[in-house]
C-alpha cells in the first residue's frame, strides 16, 4: 500500500512537471488592442503604422475600428468596445465625470504651433476682416466642446471680455461650412482640412490658433487596458512613434491615407501653391497647464461634477523609458 502511494505520489510530480514545462514552453497571444478611429487626420499615425506593418512587428494585435461621430466614439469607450482613440482633454474629462475611465497618455497634435490648426473665419460678404469686428457676433460653433473652448481660448487671448463672445451652435461640421460660405452666419469656427477649405471657397481667415494652440488632441486609453495591458500600450505608442519619425521625414507619401481614411478633399492636397500640411510631433505628455485651463473652463460651464486633478487625466507609465 506504501509503495502505491509513493508510485502514486511519483507519478502525479512527473505529470505536473511535464505540463507546466509544455505550458512555459507556449508564448500567450497579446490581448486584442481596439482603438477608435474618426475620420480625421490626427489619426493618421496609426493609419500608417497599420499600413506599414509596425503592429504585427512589436508583436501586436490591434483592430481600427471606424466610427463617424465622437458621440458614438464615446459610447464605446463607456461600453468597452474599445480601448484607445484620439480625442481631447475635454472629452477624456467628460468620460472620466460620467464614470468611464479613460486617461490621455500622450498628445497626439498641438505640441509646437502649427499643428491641430482651428481658425475662426467669416463669410465671403460679411465684411469682418479682424478680430475686433467679431465681438457681439455669433459665431457658428459646437457647444461644450473642444470648439468652444478654443474660439474662447483666442478670443479672450486677443483681449475680449467673455460677454463680447457671442455663439450659434451648428454642430455638424458640413453643416457648418455651407452656413458658412452662403452667408447664413457671418463667422464660424472650423478646424482643418475645412477651415483651409473655407479660406479657398472665399471665406476670410480672422485668427487661428497656429501661433497660440490652446489645446492638444491626446492618445486617450481606457484605465482597465492600461492595467491589464500596459506593455501593450507601450508597444502600441512606439509603434506610433516610429510612424511618427516616417510622416515627418517625407509627409506627402501619406496623402492617399489623408484622403481615403481622414477625408481630406484631394484637392487641398494637389495644390501646389497652399497645399495643406499636416504636421506631426514625437508623442509627449499633456502639459499640467493645459490639462488645469479645460478643467477650469469645464468648472466654469458647469461641465464637471467637481475639479479633476491632472494625475485623474493622465498616465504617465506609457511614456515611460
């Protein structure tokens, strides 16, 4: 009886040792990387790290999810279909108020002057060539968004009083152009590619932030991947990185993903004359005072439930060497 315990005992040791030596010897798949992508060219790293095969090299497994509007973007932040896209400071404050926790873990555009141009334009025949003109004017907008944050930011900047900022919500950007350029408003906030298009459909450029950027669009990522997944990530940003490096050492290899993915009209890309340029930078994290003025202007529009701090905006072990 002895001797069968012990053969017993034997037997049950080799077994175990054969099986954890067969599972040490597997390499686990890398969990599935869902990143939200609108279609703007703040995404185009990604596009192109996609395209040149940057994921599949660091051993990644990553799926561009489309989606048309920000709105359904974040829904599926909130429902945990996705884990990552690039937003803004405003909409990663906003998930985090409704109790979706996401954090900006790099800026994506905005780091140097130049980049995520937004301009403020008035119509072909309205008149208004300066800023000046544009106090008490309603100028067509979309409310409680990185939009209205950025017309206050430079208009305030350029000496307004915040009661001589008039605004008319139209959020739908197309929407917005046509109001535009028939004369319906006399100004409106666009970013590019459809501010550029507005300036080449006769509209008058009155400011743009490409000397003042006021605020960043960020790599924002959802709490619960970074904690289960943060090697991934890491891997993910230096893919993007290296997609990064390519865009800025020959940027108009990329035209043909601008046009297909962002919707870039070609023909803002074809003119020789004022092509427009899209300019990126290697990733950083948020500056602490831009994440402090969305936080406060959010407070000041009663858009947060309390103040959020910088560490409950980002993460910083991303980045991290």
């Amino acid at each position: 009886m002895q001797r069968s315990l012990k053969f017993i005992s034997f037997f049950l040791l080799i077994t175990v040792v054969l099986f954890t030596g067969g599972c040490a010897g597997k390499e686990q798949a890398p969990l599935k990387i869902k990143l939200g992508m609108l279609p703007i060219a703040d995404n185009l790293p990604f596009w192109v790290a996609e395209e040149k095969g940057y994921f599949k090299e660091a051993g990644l497994d990553v799926e561009l999810v489309p989606f048309p509007s920000a709105l359904e973007r974040d829904s599926a932040f909130a429902a945990k279909q996705i884990d990552g896209a690039v937003g803004d400071l405003l909409a990663v404050a906003a998930m985090q108020n409704s109790g979706t926790k996401v954090k900006a873990v790099a800026v994506a555009q905005g780091i140097t002057p130049g980049e995520n141009r937004f301009g403020i334009l008035s119509a072909p025949n309205s008149g208004i060539k300066n800023v000046v003109q544009l106090k008490n004017v309603p100028i067509a907008m979309s409310l409680n968004t990185i939009n209205e944050f950025i017309t206050d930011g430079l208009l305030l900047s350029a000496g307004f009083n915040q009661d001589e900022i008039k605004k008319t919500a139209i959020p739908k950007l197309p929407v917005r152009l046509d109001a535009l350029l028939n004369g319906t408003v006399k100004a409106a906030v666009l970013p590019d590619p459809f501010a550029t298009l507005a300036e080449q459909s006769g509209a008058n450029l009155v400011l743009d932030n490409t000397k003042n950027t006021v605020s960043p669009t960020v790599v924002m990522v959802r709490q619960e991947a970074l904690d289960k997944n943060l090697a991934g990530i890491k891997k993910l940003m230096q893919a993007y990185t290296k997609a990064v490096s390519d865009i800025q050492s020959k940027p108009e290899q990329f035209d043909n993903i601008l046009v297909e993915k962002a919707r870039v009209p070609k023909q803002l890309l074809d003119n020789k004359e004022n092509k427009l340029k899209f300019h990126f930078s290697q990733p950083v994290l948020p500056a602490a005072q831009d994440v402090e003025k969305v936080v406060k202007w959010m407070v000041d529009h009663k858009l947060l439930k309390s103040t959020l701090s910088y560490q409950d905006l980002v993460d910083a072990r991303v980045l991290e060497k």
